[in-house]
C-alpha cells in the first residue's frame, strides 16, 4: 500500500513541473505575441486619415 502511494506522488509531482514547465512557455510565447502584435498596431497607426 505504502509503495503505491509513493509512485502516485512521485507521477503527481513529474505531472505538475510538466505543466509548470508549459505554462511558463506558454506564457512567454503570448507575452512575445502582444509585444508584437502592439508594435504593428503603433506602427499601422500613422496610415490613418480622418
């Protein structure tokens, strides 16, 4: 019993620094995409005429 439940922490914690690790490069990856989809905004701005 004793055994089962230390494999069931040792998967448990392999699964939370996975999904630790994905959601930090998640997370990196739409900082990089609002980073460049605001620059394109700024720059498409000069191309307005009222």
């Amino acid at each position: 019993m004793e055994e089962k439940v230390y494999k069931q922490l040792g998967v448990s914690g392999a699964l939370s620094i996975a999904f630790g690790v994905i959601s930090i490069v998640a997370g990196i990856a739409m900082g990089v995409l609002l980073i460049v989809s605001g620059g394109k905004l700024l720059s498409s701005r000069r191309h307005i005429v009222f």
